[in-house]
C-alpha cells in the first residue's frame, strides 16, 4: 500500500491528480504531500506538465506558494459545482487568469538512443507551469467529462477522480487506499457481529 505521503497520480487528469496532492482533508490530520519544492518538481516531471530531463528553475519557493493557491481555487470550483453548486464567477474569472499563458510550447525531437523525446521549444515562464494545470482544468471543467468526476467515498478522504471504469462503478480514489480501508472495516464489523 502506498504511504499516505506519497504523491498520487491515479485521478486520471492532471488538475485532479493536482487536488490529490492533499490528502485525508476530512480527518483530524489532513495530509500535505506537496510539501517543498523537490516535491514540487517531482510532481511537475510526473504530471508530465515539464518533460524529462528538463529542470525546474528560477524562483521555486514562490511557485510553490502559487501552486497551493492555484490548488485551493481548483478545490473550492471542484467541489463547489460536484456538490450541486456554481462556483462563484470570480473564481472562474481567477482560473481563466491562471491558465491565460498556456502551457509551455513542447518539440518533438529524436535522442541519440533513436527514441522520439518531448523537449522544450523555449524557456519557461513559470506562469505557464500552472497554466498547464489550469488549461487542463478548463478543458475538463468545460466539457461533458466533468460528468465523469466522482469523488470518493472513503469517510476521512474527499478525492477526485475520472470514473472512466465499464458501467461507472468506481467508488474509491484507489482500491489499495480508501478501498482497502472500507473492506478492512466492514470485515471488523462482521467479526464483532458474530459475537
Ligand atoms: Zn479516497
């Protein structure tokens, strides 16, 4: 299983798998896996949002900051229109400020080894780091997908995720985490029936 401080890529869209980067926000000790800039790198490299082999640069504590804050605005818009609601048009206005940049411009180009690779076509403003967050939550956001955003069902756990399984049955973030979770306590409360 994995440890609940480890960065999770498993909601099936990047401005998902950002949300996800907090975890347990409904128990007593709400988890921080995106916890300093190394964190922020590796997360940015596995998202795909920077290719491989490019590294991140210039003032990363301030992006950080601003990844939380791009990370909030996402949960409140997410959650908000999840629940039935209309996320106010001021937090819209404020994603369509965040992804107004674009993301970074990527070159296809073919390494020595003979292997196609993604690279940058130019030098990253960091703005577009969290546009290509912000695009992408547009793009879900504004199109039917949005209908396929659950969130789970685990009690401590509020995440979202792309239910893209046959006959929409999905009920976890991950079978291995809240999944597991649910089956190790019904299977307690069976036991406690019993005597
Ligand atoms: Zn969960």
């Amino acid at each position: 299983m994995p440890a609940s401080t480890d960065l999770r890529f498993d909601t099936g869209r990047i401005c998902l798998d950002l949300l996800a980067t907090e975890g347990a926000r409904l128990s007593a000790a709400p988890v921080e896996r995106l916890d300093g800039t190394a964190r922020l790198d590796q997360w940015l490299h596995r998202t795909g949002v920077l290719p491989e082999r490019e590294p991140l640069t210039g003032d990363t504590d301030t992006l950080l900051a601003e990844f939380h804050a791009l990370r909030a605005l996402l949960h409140r818009i997410v959650h908000t229109e999840l629940d039935g609601g209309r996320a106010s048009a001021a937090d819209l206005e404020r994603l369509n400020r965040f992804a107004e940049p674009g993301p970074p411009a990527l070159r296809l180009e073919r390494a020595d080894d003979g292997r196609l690779h993604r690279r940058l076509a130019g030098p990253v403003r960091p703005e577009q780091l969290l546009a290509a967050v912000a695009d992408d939550a547009v793009r879900l956001l504004g199109s039917a997908e949005r209908e396929l955003m659950r969130e789970c069902e685990g009690p401590t756990c509020d995440m979202v995720y792309l239910d893209t399984s046959r006959g929409r049955r999905r009920r976890w973030c991950s079978a291995a985490v809240c999944g597991n979770r649910h089956h190790v306590a019904a299977h307690r409360a069976r036991k406690a029936g019993q005597t």
